[in-house]
C-alpha cells in the first residue's frame, strides 16, 4: 500500500509557495500590485546603478586610452627624431 498522505495537493503546494513568501495568506490584488511596483522600483534603482558603473568604468578606459595613445605618440615622436639625427 501507498501513503497517499505523503502526495502534495495543491493545497500544500499553496501553503508552501506562501511560506517561501513570508506570507500567511494569498495577497490581495492591491497587495501584488504593491508588491510588483515595489520589486519594479527597486530593479530601476538596480540597473541605474549599474548603468552608472558602466558608465564610469567606460570613462576610466576612454582617458587610459587617451593616455596610451599620447604615449605611443610621444615615443613615435622620439623615435623619428632619433632617426632623423
């Protein structure tokens, strides 16, 4: 025989989708529509904080890059005068 006690019912797979939730019970349509404007908020707030990362990791590399090619300016400057010596 089988223990049909043990099978999940949707009743139990509600109550435990609640738990992972923290929540007692269903929430209500204000309730969700909270909550999804307040998960929304907060993955704006995420992705301008990665867009402002981005945004500065990219400055950083454009002035290495100004600075590398002032450099290699400079050294092909030296090099030709060298040369010309």
């Amino acid at each position: 025989m089988s223990d049909t006690s043990k099978v999940p019912t949707n009743e139990d797979d509600n109550k435990e989708v609640l738990n992972e939730l923290n929540l007692h019970s269903l929430p209500t349509q204000i309730e969700l529509q909270k909550m999804i404007e307040e998960l929304v908020s907060q993955m704006e707030i995420q992705f301008d904080d990665v867009s402002q990362q981005i945004n500065k990791k990219m400055e950083d590399m454009d002035a290495r890059i100004t600075e590398l090619e002032k450099g290699i300016g400079n050294l092909l400057n030296q090099a030709s005068s060298e040369v010309d010596q």
